[in-house]
C-alpha cells in the first residue's frame, strides 16, 4: 500500500512539473473518440507504431483517464520517458520454480527490471509529441526523443515485419538481439500493451543469460515414497538499447504482441 501510495504521489509531482516545461507542439495530430479504441483495427494500430524516425527513437506513453482529462497528456509522457529510461539501460531478473512429482506439478515465475526511474521526467520533459490518442479509458501518445542514443536499423522495407510472421516466428535483424512479447487482454489497454512489452525484455534476457539447475528428491509418506523433480531456471542480464520496433493487436482485441530488439554490440 505504501508503495503504491508513493507512486501515485510521484506521478502527481511529475504531472505538476511536467505541465511547464513538455514540449507539445499544437501541430501534433490529435485524434478525441468517446469509445473505446481497438488498437486490432487500422484505424488506431498506428498509435501503437514506434518504428523510430531516421535514427531518433520514438516511444510510446499510455495514461489511464483522469478526471482532469488535460493530465492525461502529461501522464503519458511520463510513461514514454519510462520507456526511453529503459531503452538507455534496464536490468533484468527472471526467476521460475518447477516441482514435479507422480501427484502432479507447480509453477512459481517472477521477473522484476530495474531501470533509472528518477531520469524518466526530466527525459519526458524533453520529449516531443507527434500524435495523441484520447478515448473513453484513457490517453495514448507516441513523442520523439531527439536527446536519447541513436538507434540505426536496416531499412524497414528490408525487413518482414508482417504480423502474420512475426507473431508466431521471432525475425532475425542482423546486429541486433529479437525477441517477441505476448499477453492476453488485460482490464486496461496500457496494461495489456505494458506487459507485452515487459514480455519481450523478459524473453531476451533469457536469450542472453539463462541457467537452469535440477534435482531430484524423494519424499517419504505414509502411502510411501515419491519421486520429486525440482528445476529453478535463473537468467540475470542488463541490456542497453532495448527497443519496441512494432507491436500488434488481434482484430478482437483480445492478444497483445511486442517486438523488441536490442544491438548486439552493447549487450
């Protein structure tokens, strides 16, 4: 509770601060709908398209609504700076437990990140919106990052970054580290899109660092005695230039899909 009281209060600040000095220009394109966006259909799926501009970095801010709905903006920048603090440098933890025995099995996973948090505003101060999406649970924006490190990837035309591919096969980017990110549709758009994307980190830091250790153990019960197999699978790595090139959501809204990549000569 303390936590999550402490994050609001953060998020406050920020918005406060934020308000003077983002960079907005009136010029962005502003798309206001009273529904519910379905990020599935044309109409919307490209304010979920951060393919970057030349070399700059662009990234996605999402904020759920707000009754002052003009803090919207402002949260979501916060939410792209996040971003942008990620692709600068983020560790990752991901940890799994199995057990198995002739009763049956279990499963524990976690996977935590850590990133720089305290630089997301002042990097979101220094953000540009190019489009904003308001509907009826929220605000979504995509903003440049002229300030952040230089991404340089082949031509997009070179690449087959069709869904239909990408989805169900990871595409190989030469130079870089790819993985894909997927979740079920979560209560709130941003969430869904956050844990594809946090999928995504989760999986390339398993390509990159994974140990796994067994053992097996046997239980004496009075029945008699069982056979245990225990697996922890560990995989600890920090990436810089963790990058979303794409994303993709099912027609019916219900899948989310994230690409990531990630230079090979930095991690």
């Amino acid at each position: 509770m303390i936590r999550k009281i402490n994050t609001i209060l953060v998020l406050t600040i920020s918005i406060i601060i934020l308000s003077g000095c983002a960079t907005v220009p009136e010029t962005h394109e502003k798309i206001v709908t009273e529904k519910t966006a379905n990020f599935g259909v044309d109409e919307y799926s490209p304010f979920l398209n951060t393919w970057p501009e030349g070399s700059t970095p662009v990234f996605l801010g999402t904020s759920k609504r707000m009754i002052n709905r003009e803090d919207e903006l402002t949260a979501a920048l916060m939410t792209a700076g996040f971003r942008a603090s990620i692709y600068n440098s983020v560790r990752g933890l991901s940890k799994a437990y199995t057990e198995q025995s002739s009763s049956g099995s279990g499963r524990q996973a976690d996977f935590q990140m850590k990133f720089d948090e305290s630089s997301a505003m002042s990097i979101a101060g220094n953000m540009e919106v190019i489009s904003e999406l308001q509907d009826s649970k929220g605000t979504y924006l995509l903003a440049r990052y002229k300030d952040g490190a230089s991404i340089n990837l082949p031509p997009k035309i070179s690449l087959n970054l069709n869904p239909s591919s990408w989805i169900n096969n990871t595409p190989r980017i030469p130079g870089y580290i790819v993985s894909v990110g997927t979740t079920r549709q979560l209560r709130h758009p941003s969430d869904s899109i956050t844990a594809a994307d946090k999928r995504a980190l989760e999986e390339m830091v398993k390509s990159i660092s994974l140990e796994i250790s067994e053992q097996k153990n046997t239980i004496n019960t009075q029945s008699g005695s069982a056979s245990v197999k225990s697996t922890l699978e560990i995989a600890d790595a920090t990436i810089q230039g963790f990058y979303i090139i794409a994303r993709y959501v099912t027609p019916d809204g219900k899948n989310y899909y994230s690409l990531g990549v990630a230079p090979l000569n930095k991690n």
